[in-house]
C-alpha cells in the first residue's frame, strides 16, 4: 500500500522574520555578549528587535499583496470604470517601525489616475 502523501505546505510568508528573530537569538548567544553592559544589552535589543518588527509588518504586506484578488472592473468616485489590472505596484509606506513597501494591483482606465484598493484596505478611514 502506498503512503499518504499531503497536499503541498504554503510556503511561510513569515520566513524573513524568523530569519531575522534567529540572527537575532544567535547575536544574544554570542559570547562577546556575554560581558554587555544592561544598556549595551537594551540598545541591541531595542534597535534588532524594532528591525524584526519592520520585518514582520513587511512580510504581512507581501502577504496580503499576494493573496490580493483581482476583480473585474473598478469605479472610482469620479465614476470611471477601470477595467484594466495590473499587478505589482509598489509604494513606500514610512510606519513608527521603519520604511515597508506595499505592494498591490492598481486599476486603470486611460486617461484616469490608478485606483489601488489595496490601498482602501490599509487606511479605510481615508476612503
């Protein structure tokens, strides 16, 4: 008889953060920090642990920009129907833990702005 086998694993959208959480452990493990001063100890930790925080908010967004579904038609408040679609518009976002880049579709019509409702989703009190 044959094994089961499972369906595929999603690949883990938090991958960099753990990454960056090891690198982090690893630098607290090294020996050189042993003998840190409590305020040695509390800037490393303060700025390394701020950058995974950056890393992880980062990683929700790519996330989100991923499973972000493409819908047909799009009108704005200036009722224009957007019907085009393309993916891959990116846009720096400055956030209390750093610089992230979100990345989503934006809808287009000639002679029209961009309507990215992905966008919506981040800040839907400026709709």
């Amino acid at each position: 008889m044959a094994p089961y086998t499972s369906a595929p694993q999603a690949p883990d959208p938090f991958t960099a953060t753990r990454t960056r959480m090891e690198e982090m452990l690893a630098h607290l493990s090294a020996p050189a920090m042993a003998s840190a001063t409590a305020e040695g100890l509390e800037d490393y930790i303060t700025a390394a642990g701020r950058e995974v925080l950056r890393q992880m908010l980062q990683d929700q967004l790519d996330a989100r920009a991923a499973a972000e579904v493409r819908v047909e038609v799009v009108t704005g408040s200036d009722a224009v129907v957007r019907a085009r679609a393309e993916r891959g518009h990116r846009r720096l976002l400055a956030t209390t833990l750093g610089r992230v880049e979100s990345t989503r579709i934006a809808y287009r019509a000639p002679g029209a702005a961009n309507l990215h409702p992905g966008d919506a989703a981040l800040a839907p009190d400026l709709r």
